[in-house]
C-alpha cells in the first residue's frame, strides 16, 4: 500500500488513527467477570503508586471515588473497543479545554484532570470469544 510517497511507519499511524473512536465516560461494569477485572487493576495501581512511590499523599476520599470511577470507565471502553470491528483504540481527550468546561452532562470520569496511565500490555477483555 503506498500513500502518496509518505513513510511506512508514518502511513501505518495515520490510519490506525482513524479507527479510534471518543471516549465515553458513562460506561460502567455490570458482569461480575468486568468487576473483577476492574478491581485487580485498581489493586494493581495502587501497589504500582506504593511501591515506586508516586504519591506524595493519600487521595481524598471523594477524590479517591472519582478516581476509581475514571479506571472503570477507561477499562469497560477499553473492553467495548475489544468488540467493535471498527475501532483498535479510544482518543481520552487531554486539552484543558475539554477537560476544564463546566458542563451537567459531562461524566464524573471526564473530570478537570485524567490520571497517567502506563498501559504496558493488552489486557484480554473477560467473556471474549
């Protein structure tokens, strides 16, 4: 496939672009396998956090929910994406000005900041065929 004289890499880029699709932060675990799969990662996060330290202070206790609600979110789009043949990834918007607008209708997991994700794997969604 040649894209008007462009690099391989850079080519390769731009379409798997084009198959990422917006993050929706409503989406919430119902099955038991989903939950169990959320909470592993969030334990695993938090001894990440504690083990290299990245925290100077414990999270405030609402701070902490909404926290835990952006993981959820993230993971059960993650796992949507699984399923969907037309999409490869998920575009988490990252400018202040999204994430800084007030707005009713806006999800608590679309708050003022997304914390740093280091993903260093694909996790298998659970159910999947």
């Amino acid at each position: 496939m040649n894209l008007s004289g462009c690099g391989d890499e850079f080519c390769l880029d731009k379409i798997s672009m084009n198959k990422a699709r917006a993050f929706n932060p409503f989406l919430c675990a119902k099955t038991d396998n989903l939950k169990a799969l959320i909470a592993e990662v969030q334990t695993q996060m938090s001894g990440y956090e504690a083990f290299h330290e990245t925290r100077k202070r414990a999270r405030r206790p609402a701070d902490q929910v909404t926290y835990e609600r952006i993981v959820e979110a993230i993971l059960c789009d993650l796992c949507a994406v699984e399923f969907e043949p037309n999409n490869d990834s998920i575009h988490l918007p990252l400018s202040n000005k999204v994430l800084r607008s007030k707005s009713r209708y806006k999800g608590t997991a679309l708050g003022k900041t997304l914390p740093d994700f280091e993903l260093h794997h694909k996790t298998r969604c659970p159910n999947k065929q």
